[in-house]
C-alpha cells in the first residue's frame, strides 16, 4: 500500500527551509499554525512571523503593506474564510495592483466537511480564475509542493497554492522539475484520460487502477498549474483519448471542468465533442458527515468515479 503523505506539514519545513535562504521571507499567519506547520517557521524566525487571528481583512492589509516594502509575503488561511470575508481585499489591494503576495490557501474542496459546509470552500476557483495577474498552483504531492514553494519564492506575482488538508500519495520523484503551466501526465494509459487536481488525486488514482483491471486503459493527468496553463498542450495531450473525464471537489460550474472545456475548445487541432467529455464535479452541498460519506454521497469516491465512468465507456 501506498504511504501517505501530509502535505501541509511538508509545507511548514518546506517555509522553514526558505526561510534560512531568503532572509526577507515572512509568513502571516491566521491561526493555522498546527495546521499548516507555520509554527516551525515561527520558532526559527519569531521576528518574521506574525499571528492575526481570524481576521482574514487585516491579515490581507498588512501582507500588502509588506510587500510594498520589499518582503517575500507569505499568507496563511482558510479558503472559506479569506475568500468570504476578505475576497475584496484580495481583488483590489492585491491582485489587481499585481504584488508579490503568496497566499497558502487550505481548506479547498470537501475535505473540511467533517466540520460543516461552511468551513468549507466549493467555489475558490469559479472566484480566482478570471482574475489577470494571479497565479493558481495545486500540488499533487510532497515533490510537487517542494518545487512549487521553489519556483514561488523567486517569482514575482500574487499567488495561491491550494495545499490539501488530507494525506496524499506519492507520484512523483525527488528529480521532479516544476514547470508552470503544463500538465502532469501521472500515470499512462491508452483509451480514456482522467483529468483532477489535487484534493482527489487519490480516489482518482484508485479509480483508474479498477479500470485497468477490468481491461479499460486509463490515464491520470493532474493539472498542478491551474493559471498559467498552457492550453495548446493540455488540448493536444488530450486529443490521443476516446474518453475525458473531469473528476474534481468543486461546483461544476467555474472549476475544473470549464478550465479543460475551455482548452479544447480553444485548440486548433481538437474537435471538441460533449459526448466525449464526462463531468464529475459537486452538484449541490454537501450535508456535514464524516469524509468517506460525502464522498460517496457526492460520487467522488473511487468506487464511484470507477462505476460512472465504467457505465460511460460501455455505453459510449
């Protein structure tokens, strides 16, 4: 079995460890210290890290002010709570003036259901996406989030990186090179390609695994690099399959499965076919309940995805 990894751990000794190369490094924190690690950033660095509470407006003010100032601003925060609070904030201090504000973002998708579905943020990229100037990065696991912090730490743009709350696996190796904007082709496969990000990469791998054991040839692509994207490739990569399916934790609309219609859509060399492309994204809340629950309540566990998909290429 697979060893699972905690990425918002990986990302504390990961800000550590920048913090030691970039002396102008700090992090903003909204009370997430034990989540996403940033204690270990605090206790090294004290004079460069600095707690707000809950208050995701003042937070986004002062990571502003900072970055004015020549400093590598790292801010900690929920997804629910920073773009329902502070989502203004964000647009018009950070974005839109393009400063260099890195923003680690947890609690994207389903995974804080446990916790109710206002503690959770199904929208964060119908929000983020159509905003010019910001970068959006979701790391498949503990060597992509290291090389995604890498690249960040030295380029200059408002930035989300969306670090998921639960474990994930291990897909790629300590060799991996970062390259915004391109597809990640994680597992091969010959006849239908499964197209996720993130928090899913999981159930999505273990769903194209009971495909190939029932003879159907199934490819993973996870798209790391959400905006930039190089839409060309993505398209192209795309076009070798009979079959698309879209797995993601978010409302259908203005997610994941816009950004990849979008793609083909726009590619001079694919002829896009709705029939060939399979959307499996959330439909409506989900009720507060334990995390396998609403996976499957929502058909986004493995088992799930495996059986619509399944139903599809027999039919297809």
């Amino acid at each position: 079995m697979q060893e699972l990894v905690n990425l918002r751990k990986i990302c504390g000794e990961t800000l550590e460890k920048l913090g030691g190369k970039h002396k102008n490094l700090i992090v903003l924190d909204s009370d997430l210290g034990n989540q996403l690690y940033s204690l270990n950033f605090a206790k090294s660095y004290p004079e460069r890290h600095f707690t707000f509470a809950e208050t995701e407006e003042l937070i986004l003010s002062a990571a502003a002010g900072f970055t004015v100032r020549k400093k590598i601003t790292f801010v900690c925060a929920e997804a629910s709570k920073l773009l329902g609070k502070a989502g203004d904030i964000l647009r018009n201090a950070i974005i839109y003036p393009n400063l260099n504000v890195k923003i680690l973002l947890t609690g994207c998708g389903i995974s804080n259901i446990e916790e109710g579905p206002i503690k959770c943020s199904f929208d964060d990229l119908a929000q983020l996406l159509p905003l010019p100037n910001l970068k959006i990065f979701s790391p498949a696991d503990q060597h992509d989030l290291r090389a995604i912090l890498e690249f960040t730490v030295t380029d200059y743009a408002p930035t989300i990186i969306r670090i998921p709350k639960l474990p994930t696996g291990n897909y790629l190796d300590q060799n991996y090179l970062f390259q915004p904007g391109e597809p990640l082709l994680l597992q091969r496969g010959d006849q239908i390609a499964l197209v996720t990000c993130s928090g899913l990469l999981n159930e999505v791998s273990a769903a194209a695994k009971e495909l190939g054991q029932k003879g159907i040839s199934a490819a993973v692509i996870h798209l790391n690099s959400l905006k930039p994207l190089n839409e060309n490739n993505l398209a192209n990569l795309l076009s070798q399959y009979e079959m698309i399916a879209i797995i993601e934790d978010h409302f259908q609309r203005g997610g994941l499965t816009h950004l990849v219609g979008a793609a083909m859509v726009k590619s001079p060399n694919q002829i896009f076919t709705p029939s060939k492309l399979i959307p499996i994204a959330l439909q409506q809340y989900p009720e507060s309940s334990r995390y396998p629950d609403a996976l499957t309540r929502s058909g986004l566990s493995s088992k799930a995805i495996y059986e619509k998909i399944r139903d599809a290429w027999t039919q297809h």
